[in-house]
C-alpha cells in the first residue's frame, strides 16, 4: 500500500466553491475529500486555506548562463515557497532556450526540483526577432509557449509568421512582451512627470500600447492564440478588454509589482525599482487592478527576475531591469487585491492557479481539489504577518523591492506530486 498523507483541518478553496475539508492523498492523487480523514501522515491545515497549487507563467530561473543570480534548483524552491508548484521558465538564458539541447537541459533539471519546471521556446533563433527558432521541435519536447521575452518581437512580418506556425502545434501560444523597441529601448522608467523631474531617460506607455493593439490585429488575422506577458498600461488592458468582447483569441497576465507600485518609487535611484515594462502611474496600477477583477487580465504572473547585487548596485541608467516576485506574489494579491475588496479570494486564485494553468495547457495543476485530481496543493495561512528580509528568500539573489515591508498571508506548506516540498514554511529538498 503507498503511504497516505492527510492535509487536516483546513478551508478548501477551488473553482468549486468553498468548504471546511480534510483532504487525503495517496501517492501523486487526491483521493478523498471530507470530514474526519485519516492518513499515515499528517499536515496541520488549521486556520490555513487549502488550494490548488499556484502556477507562474513567467519566471526567469537564469541556468544556463548566469547562475550566480539563481539557478534552477533555487528559483524552483524560491517558486515552491511561493506557493507554486508549477512554472514556465523563460527563454532569455544565455545560451538561450531557442535550442531543443537546451530546453531539453532545463527540463531535466527542473525534474529534479522541487517545482514542476516547464520551458518557454524562444519565438526567434538567439531572440533576434528575425528567424523564427524550430519552434516544432521545441514543442515536440512539450513547449507549448512560445516568446522572446526580454524582447519585443518587434517584426509585424516574424510575428504573423510565428502566429501561423504556432497554428499547427496543438496547445501552442505566442506570448509577446509587448514593448515597442523603437519607442522604449533608449528608456529606464517610465516616460511621465517623474522621469522628467529625475532625469531619467523614459519608456512611454504607447511602447506598450501599439504593440498589443498591432498583435490583436494579428490574432485577428491568422487566428492564433497570443499571450501578452507583464501588462502594465491602462491602454494596452483597454485594448485587451476590446480584444476579448470581440472574441479574439487572446489572453493577458499582470504581475505583482505592477499592481503595488508606480514609477514614483524610482525618485530613490534605487535600480531595485527598475523594471521592463516600467513601474507606471497610479492611473494605471488602478486599470492593472480593475482588468484583474474583470478577468481582462486572465493570470497573475511574477516576472521573476534574478539579478546578481552588484549588477543591482549599479548607478540606475546601467543596471539591468528586473526583480524578485515568487516568494511575495500570494501575499500581495492578498493584502493588495482581496483584502480591500478588489476581488474575491476564489478570484484572486484563479488568476493564481487555474487560469494560468489552462493557459499554459497543464491538465495536473490548477485543481479542483477533488478525488482523482493530481495532489499539487498549497497551504497557506491568510492572517499571518511577516516582514519580508531579502536575506531569509530562498532564492540566490536578493532584489526584492519589498524588503522590509509586511505583508499579510504566508504558505505553510506546498504538496508536489503528493510530496510536501515545504512544510510549516521551510522547503524540504
Ligand atoms: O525587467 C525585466 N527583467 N523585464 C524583462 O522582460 C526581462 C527581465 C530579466 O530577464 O531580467
């Protein structure tokens, strides 16, 4: 008989409602739900709420290539801190994930974590934006999305070709990080009245904009599924929005930062604030805000991005874009989205857990918490307070630009294929 494990005195919360509920597993399955279970294991789930496990379509894990900022191994454990069991890793490695030996690498590796580690292809051979990559043979390894990240594909022309390939491969999604490199590459924050006051060179919002209304217009004609990474305009959501009410095959995330903070963070000249896209206004954390709540924005994705702290110390205009988002993402869309009203619990987690696991075609993540579902679950406490130290993150770099800010909501535990990879906070592998 495989060994049993009981999740005992918790809330479960799913797409199915809401219920008090032990939940027991049996090898990688769940197997029953309900009152008074009993298991050969026990994790406490008292006061805790207990959900299908959350799922980042976006995070930067860095290996191959610059593993003194994160590697596969810590960024999965950073991830399964977070709460989540699956993620997609992004293809800006060096060298990049545009190669079937490389991708092949990283999934290996990711086997081998404490997350459930999925590749996204690149778009383009080396992200150039002009040869498409074999975007068959990546999918033959199951990539199933598609992007340059980092980099816009700037080329209306690679674009619609990469849409029509991306056609004939099952489950296939082009995602775009839609920032017009034309309009934004000279740029360091946010093209607006702080940028002006600092001095610092700025990325407008209409780099965002025209490209989503441009890849719209491209779904439209090809038919194809595009995904826009990172959304951060109150243009490009309204796009969105029209996109959608006409039926097009589109889908959006957001990610915390762009919820919770705006460019006037970057009067410090901290580069911990710097990011692509841009920290933008309060007009436009508002609109990141209300297309979550209106499901505009399908997916609440972290865009983690490791940087080593000397590259981080660097004066603004010369560090690299980018910071932390998997251990703190939960507990935002708590404190930031569902605790004054924005949106639901059970919504706030379906941008977390169900929505992007269908996006990213995961049938084993994403619930329901039911019998027969894969047991990818987390646990977490909603009223627990704690000061985020960039010190204590299980991830290898240290850009968090919450440290020292408290934040209310933390995972307890974390359950991978019916194996609890975090209990009681501490990650076991
Ligand atoms: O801020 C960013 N950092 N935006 C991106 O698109 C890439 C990322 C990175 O890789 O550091």
């Amino acid at each position: 008989m495989p060994e049993t494990l009981v999740i005992r005195g918790g809330r479960v919360v799913d797409q199915t409602g809401t219920r008090d509920a032990d939940v027991l597993v049996e090898s990688d399955r769940i197997v029953e739900v309900g009152a008074n279970l009993t298991g050969d294991r026990e994790l406490d789930a008292g006061g805790c709420v207990v959900a299908p496990g959350l799922v980042d379509l976006h995070v930067h894990l860095r290996e191959p290539g610059m593993e003194e900022a994160e590697t596969i191994e810590t960024g999965a454990r950073a991830a399964a801190r977070g709460g989540f069991t699956a993620l997609v890793a992004m293809p800006n490695t060096t060298p990049p994930q545009d190669d079937p030996a490389v991708v092949a690498a990283v999934l290996a590796a990711g086997a081998r974590s404490c997350c459930d580690v999925r590749v996204a292809g690149a778009i383009t051979r080396g992200r150039a934006g002009t040869d498409l990559a074999p975007m068959g043979e990546l999918h033959a390894l199951g990539v199933r999305i598609f992007t340059d990240d980092g980099a816009c594909v700037d080329s209306a022309g690679v674009m619609r070709a990469a849409l029509d390939y991306a056609a004939s491969l099952p489950g296939a999604v082009i995602a775009q990080h839609a920032e017009d490199t034309t309009l934004a590459g000279a740029g360091h924050m946010h093209e607006g009245d702080w940028s002006s006051r600092l001095g610092i060179p700025g990325r407008p919002g209409a780099a965002e904009d025209t490209i989503v209304a441009r890849d719209c217009i491209l779904a439209a004609l090809t038919g194809s599924r595009v995904h826009f990474l990172h959304l951060s305009t109150a243009g490009a959501i309204e796009l969105v929005r029209a996109a959608k009410a006409r039926g097009l095959p589109v889908t959006a995330e957001a990610a915390p930062h762009h919820f919770t903070l705006t460019d006037a963070a970057c009067a410090s000249f901290d580069p911990v604030f710097k990011v692509n896209p841009p920290l933008r206004t309060d007009a436009d954390v508002a609109a990141v805000k209300a297309g979550l709540a209106d499901g505009t924005i399908d997916a609440i994705a972290t865009d983690h991005a490791p940087h080593p702290t000397e590259a981080k110390e660097r004066p603004f205009e010369e560090a690299p874009p980018g910071m932390l988002g998997l251990e703190t993402a939960l507990a935002l869309a708590l404190g930031e989205l569902v605790a004054p009203g924005v949106m639901s619990l059970r919504d706030a987690l379906a941008r977390l857990s169900w929505a992007p696991a269908a996006i990213a075609g995961l049938a084993d993540h994403g619930g329901p918490v039911a019998p027969g579902s894969a047991a990818n679950l987390c646990v977490f406490d909603p009223t627990q307070r704690w000061v985020v130290d960039a010190d204590q993150l299980a991830s290898r770099a240290r850009n968090t630009p919450y440290a020292g800010r408290e934040l209310c909501g933390r995972i307890r535990h974390t359950i991978l294929r019916g194996c609890a990879v975090v209990v009681d906070g501490e990650a076991r592998a």
